[in-house]
C-alpha cells in the first residue's frame, strides 16, 4: 500500500491562491495517475485534476485556467497550484495514486476553505 501526505491546505480570501502537495511513500512500484479530488459539504466527491507520469493532464470545467497540477516524478510527489481561488472551491482535497494491477490509494485529505 502506498501512503500520500498532503499539506498545504488552509484559509484563503476569495481570489487568493494556495499550493497543495501530495507525497507518496511505500509500497511504490510504479505510479501512473496522481490527482486531486475534493468534496464539499453535501456534495459528492468530484474530480478536480489529474497528471500522469508522463505529464498528460486533465481538469474539471471548473478549476479550468485557475489550477495547475504539477509533479516530480523522483520525488513521487504531486502539486495542485490554485489561484483565483473562489467560495465555491471551498473542500475538503484528497491526493490519489494509481498503480498498475496495485488500484488506488487515497490521501487523508486537506481543508481548504476560501473565505469572502
């Protein structure tokens, strides 16, 4: 099983931004996809962005232009750069991990909550 940090979270005023990291530690053979989901109260939990080793990427329509993953393959660590950040993006965010014929692991998650 793989292990996924993330850090970063916080409060935020409308239209500030936040960076985000996921670490992944363990049982690593060869991680494909990392991402981020987030899940807002009341809400179901939804994609946010996606990366994968290659740097291949995909968003959500919502976080389009504002967000930007990132990651250091060495590292096993992935970053979501949030700008332009709104009320509306207020969750909680989970770091996942995709291995071949290993599924997915999930991270704790992280709060963020943007503030008026």
């Amino acid at each position: 099983q793989v292990q996924l940090v993330e850090s970063g979270g916080g409060l935020v005023q409308a239209g500030g931004a936040l960076r985000l990291s996921c670490a992944a530690s363990g049982n690593i053979f060869s991680i494909n996809t990392m991402g981020w989901y987030r899940q807002a109260p009341g809400k179901q939990r939804e994609l946010v962005a996606t990366i994968t080793s290659g740097g291949s990427t995909n968003y959500a329509d919502s976080v389009k232009g504002r967000f930007t993953i990132s990651r250091d393959n060495a590292k096993n660590t992935a970053y979501l750069q949030m700008n332009s950040l709104k009320l509306e993006d207020t969750a909680v965010y989970y770091c996942i991990a995709d291995q071949p014929f290993r599924g997915r692991d999930w991270g704790q998650g992280t709060q963020v909550t943007v503030s008026s």
